[in-house]
C-alpha cells in the first residue's frame, strides 16, 4: 500500500493558488514547473493562474499529489467539506467522515475504490479490504479478522463487527448478557441489565440479578406499615400479649418481621403477676407430670415436648444419668457427673457420712427440705454394733486408698472398710494391721439384727448342707453402718461393689463359726427379699448362699481369690475346692502369708498345701431395688459367728443408681 497521504494537503494548496489570484499585486504569473514547491509543503506543485483553456495530457502522481504539465487550479475555489481530511478507509459525505474508500489511494493493488458505494473491489487479500471488511470471492465484504480491525471503535467478535457497549448479544465483550428471569437483557456502556419484563411479570424489588421475579402484581405498597400477630387469634390482647406492627419493604415483594407483637410464653413466669402465656390465668404452676415439682419449683421438664421426653424422670430430685445428653436433676447443665468427695478422707474416721463419701455417695440433704431444696442424697448415718445400739470398735473400720499391694477404689480415690478385727493390710495404720488368723478379739457383741432373724424363722439362713451356725442369736466383733438417703426420683434400683475376705478359708469352711455380712434394705423397693438382705446369691434352684466363707459353695466365681486344694480339714467333712482363678490380689493383705500358726489346740492352722491365711471373693456387684422419691435406709452388718476368732472383713465401693430395676443380690464382677 503506498504511504499515507498528509492530511489536507490538496485543499491547503488549491487555497493558496486560489489566495494568490485574488489579491491583484503586480508579481507575474508563474507556470506550473517541475520541482518547484511552495516552501514548508512536501510535494504540493503551485500553478499558473490563467485564462486560457487548460491543456490537457497525462498526468503523473508524485507523493499522493497529482501533478501535470497541463494541470491547473481553479482560479475561486470554494474551501469546505471534512476538515481535516478522513483518514485512510473513510470518505466524506457532507461534512463527515464514513467508513469506506474515497478513491484507489484507500485500496490496496490490485483493488480499486468503487465510488459508487465507496468499497475496494478485486481484492486478493484482507490487508487489501478498508478496516471493517475482508476479501471474500475477490471481493471486500463487511467483517473482520484477526489481521484486519474493525473501524469506527467496533470490535471483531468472530468475523463480524460489533458494538460492545450497546449490543446485548456482545456486551462488553464477545458473550452476550445472561437473559434476565422473565426479562429482557439491555447492554448499556458495556455493563448488561435488566429490560422490559414479559407480559405477566414483575420487577417488585428492583435487583436486576433475579429479574421479573414476581408473577402478577408486587405484594405490597411499599413502606406501607399494618398490624400484625402470630399468635392464637384468641390470645391477643389477653394478658401479656399484643399485636405488633409490620412494614412493607422498599422493592413491595414483601412485609418485613411483626415488630413489637408479644406472644404467648409456654408458662407463666414466676411470680411476676402477669398472664405469661395469655390463657387468662395469672402466676400458673403446673406440675403437669405430677412428679411433686411444680415449673416455678425448679421442674424443667413438666410435660412432653420438644426438649423433655420423659417428664416423670427429670427434676431437681433426680440423679443425673451419664451419656444421655439430658439435664436430669435440672440444675442447667446435662451430663455434668459429681465430682469426687473422697479426697482427703482420714483413714481412721469416725464420722459415718465420711464412709458414705468413701464409697463414693456425694451428695446429701436433710429430712424436710423446702420444695426447691428436695434432692436426693445422704440424710445421716450412724455406726453401731449390730443391734443397732452401742459403739462398734474403732479399730473395725477405716477408710483407705487401697487394699493391699493390688486391688485399688473401684471409683474415685478411697474405699470403706469393715472388719470383726483390725479395718488394716498387712502395712496399714490408723488402724494398724492385726493378723487375721486366729483373730482380734473387739469385745463388742450384740444382738444380730432382730428384723432380718425374724423373717429368717429366728434362725440363721446358711448355704445347703452346712451346719446351723453357733453362738444363738448373738454375734461377736460386730458392726454397723447405717445410711439414711432420699432415693433419687428416677431411681429404680442402686448398686455398690463388695469384695469380702475370711481368714476362715479353708480349713473352717461350711463349719458352725462362718462370718456373716449383711446389707439390709428398709424401704419399699419391689422384689428386694423378705428378709431384707441383699448380699445374698441365689441359684438356680432357688437356693440362698448369704455374702461369706461359704458362699462359695453356692457357684463357681463367688470365691476366687485363693488357693485351690483341700477344705474344711478343722470342720468335716473335709472337701476340695478348684475355682479360685488366683491369688495375686491378695498380695500385702495380710490375708497372703503362708503357713499361719493355729490359734488353738489340735487346730491345723490350713489344710497341707493350701496353706494361706485366707481367700476373699473377689469384686462382686451387689444391687437393690427402690422406690423413686422413697426415704430409705441401708445397713451394712459384719460380725463373727460363734466366736470372735478367724477375722473377716469387707470392702466397700462405687455406690450408684440405676434407671431400671435390679436382680437383687451379688453377683461377679
């Protein structure tokens, strides 16, 4: 192509000829000569002003300007038209420029400007095609390339020409706008909006990014204000409750929240003297459940509902049941467990309630509490010999970290001990330890407790086939520890773990001098024995062995920590006995050392190789049943049959409540 033309150059030219002729100064006329130019501009030839009849003959193009010898200026050019003059691929029309060619200067060879719709003709190429046309067929149509621009500002999405800032089909770009929801799209300085809505469809909250969003007409007027109510029809304006007032937001798509309404609450508030809940009642208190605790008395779960399943089993009475993600005794928090209350326990303590801690009952109360105040626990305890009357031995309880060199607390960090000798291991003080094998004599009989001999036919139960137990009705060594409690008002049953040694084991096993231990149970629980004694085993054959020595005839894994061999050699008939599973847990007990000497004359001491100062059970579960809501009181019970001699002792720990009812009685583990 050749080079561009400077623009104007022809009109400046023509004027100044045309300037020159007119002002009628006496310079002579000059004719048109090769090469001579008017100073300052390039190739611009100045002509001779003449009357004559311009020659004619063939002209030549010097720099984008026709020069002839016979060429010539006319004498009054008229100045007008585009000034300054289009640029390359635009041609004037009137006094604007328009795209297309305004003679061959604008076509690349061999294309020719076509002056009749002003485009380039017999193209070979794009670059021979005006900006905004490519050669197609020898021809430039409108379009555009890669290589060959748009003109006027358009730009090439494709092969076509667009206007990006106000063509919805290629707004901004080459995509075209996203079709509003029920709308048209409108393109406006290249940003996409909403047009006109479909028949049917409305714009109600003016956000161009949903469209039309509404079918027939806009909900509201907007910042229109009315009454409203969410409640009951029948409970506005009762009580406490009254309609609110709403408005109708900006876009009239909607009304905004009911402001100010007050509704009616589940239950009156408390002694605030208003009508809470708009039934037309004021300071209600329903115990719905009839569990004893009104709403205003503490009960956060009087009836069903969303968040209280079982109303009968939750208020401030209850225990709190572990794992269940309820707030049981309603003291605001779920599963939140008692801390420990066995810390710091002296081991020779003679407070009873400190007993009740070592077996890790943690809470307490008194015998008439306010309402709000009424929760379950310890109401008082007492030691005495099993009568019920007197002081036991100090010496025959004891409080303790341990058992031995093995066997620890069952929960927490201390347990209670009972003993008809010294309440000590082999290490222990405060009490110190007492050998158990021939025994300390604590001088403290009684009476065995007349209740539970009474619903025994004044006689003592004992396991099948062993002789009735000496001493009539009087025990030696004894002791007592009496708990009186508030049962829990979703309790059913409660359980506690025992651990029972004899220095009997073996060579008195099944004789007339066997220990006995008792936890009597006086409430009203359903299916707890007649006699009120729950460390009992029953068999299968109905058959009761009670909690000692000789319990180990009543089934395998009551007696297990011992030494397997001869029995009963100082009491025939003498007998073998194969289920103890081991000996390690009396390790340090006193109940460990071999070959202990007799206590009396002729007796044996062991029976040959089962030559250990005793046995113990093992960690038995002992279980009760209760009446939820009952005061009730427990007595565990511990004294020496016949003689004060051969001592036993138990251990006590883990005291817990149970939502269903129990199998009353012990059982392994």
């Amino acid at each position: 192509m050749r080079p561009p033309r400077p623009p104007g150059l022809a009109s400046i030219a023509a004027a100044l000829a045309a300037l020159s002729s007119a002002c009628n100064d006496e310079r002579p006329a000059t004719t048109a000569t090769e090469g001579a130019t008017t100073p300052g501009v390039t190739g611009v030839t100045t002509v001779e002003a003449s009357t004559a009849a311009p020659e004619t003959g063939p002209t030549t193009t010097e720099g984008g300007i026709e020069t002839g010898e016979a060429t010539s200026m006319p004498a009054a050019p008229t100045v007008g038209g585009c000034v300054p003059d289009c640029p390359e691929g635009q041609y004037c029309v009137g006094d604007a420029c328009q795209p297309g060619c305004a003679d061959d200067g604008d076509c690349t060879a061999p294309s020719t400007c076509d002056l009749t719709d002003h485009t380039c003709k017999g193209c070979t190429a794009d670059a021979g095609c005006a900006p905004g046309s490519v050669c197609q067929d020898g021809a430039c149509v409108a379009g555009c390339s890669d290589g060959q621009a748009c003109a006027g500002g358009l730009a090439c999405c494709g092969d076509a020409c667009v206007d990006p800032l106000a063509d919805p089909a290629h707004c901004g770009g080459c995509d075209p706008c996203p079709l509003p929801f029920h709308a048209a799209a409108t393109c406006s300085m290249g940003q996409c909006g909403l047009g006109a809505c479909e028949d049917g469809w409305q714009d109600c909250d003016g956000d161009p990014a949903n469209g039309c969003e509404k079918s027939g007409s806009c909900q509201c007027t907007p910042n229109a204000v009315e009454d409203c109510y969410g409640g009951p029809p029948n409970t506005a304006g009762v009580g406490a409750c009254k309609p609110g007032q709403r408005t109708c937001n900006p876009q009239g798509t909607g009304f905004g929240p009911c402001e100010g309404e007050v509704l009616p609450a589940l239950a009156d508030v408390c002694d605030n003297a208003l009508d809470d809940n708009c039934d037309g009642e004021v300071d209600e208190d329903p115990d719905a459940d009839g569990d004893g605790w009104t709403v205003c008395g503490g009960d956060c779960c009087d009836e069903l509902g969303p968040d209280c399943s079982n109303p009968d089993l939750v208020n401030p009475g209850a225990f709190e049941v572990m794992g269940n993600a309820v707030d049981d005794d309603c003291d605001g928090g779920a599963d939140n467990v008692l801390p420990a209350c066995d810390d710091g326990l002296a081991s020779d303590a003679g407070d009873p309630l400190a007993y009740a801690r070592a077996m890790d009952l943690c809470q307490f109360t008194t015998e008439a509490p306010p309402l709000a105040e009424r929760t379950w626990g310890v109401i008082s305890g007492a030691f005495t010999r099993s009568n019920g009357m007197g002081d036991p031995a100090p010496a025959a309880r004891s409080i303790r970290p341990g058992f031995g060199s093995v066997i620890v607390p069952q929960k927490n960090h201390r347990l209670a001990v009972l003993s008809t000798g010294a309440a000590a291991d082999a290490n222990d003080k405060n009490p110190a330890f007492s050998p158990f094998q021939g025994g300390t004599e604590l001088a403290t009989p009684a009476a065995v407790p007349a209740d539970w001999l009474a619903a025994n036919g004044n006689n003592f139960p004992n396991a099948p086939g062993c002789p009735e137990p000496g001493g009539g009705a009087t025990g030696q060594d004894t002791i007592q520890l009496k708990l009186r409690i508030r049962v829990p008002t979703n309790a059913q049953s409660f359980s506690a773990h025992v651990y029972f040694f004899s220095s009997e084991y073996p060579e008195w096993v099944c004789s007339p001098y066997n220990d006995f231990f008792l936890t009597l149970v006086d409430g009203m629980g359903a299916g707890n024995p007649a006699d009120k004694n729950v460390a009992i085993y029953k068999n299968q054959m109905d058959q009761l062995f009670p909690l000692g020595v000789n319990i180990l005839k009543g089934a395998p894994g009551l007696f297990t920590q011992c030494k397997n061999g001869q029995i009963s050699c100082a009491a025939p008939p003498a007998g073998t006995y194969d289920s103890c599973t081991g000996n390690d847990e009396l390790a340090g007990t006193g109940f460990h050392t071999l070959n202990p000497q007799p206590h009396f004359k002729d007796d044996l001491g062991f029976c040959g190789t089962n030559n250990q100062v005793g046995g113990g059970t093992g960690w038995l579960t002992m279980s009760g049943n209760v009446k939820p809501g009952e005061t009730m009181e427990i007595r565990f019970v511990l004294w020496d049959t016949g003689d004060p001699w051969y001592d036993s002792l138990v251990l006590l720990d883990n005291f817990e409540w149970s939502l269903q009812a129990s199998q009353p009685g012990v059982k392994p583990g």
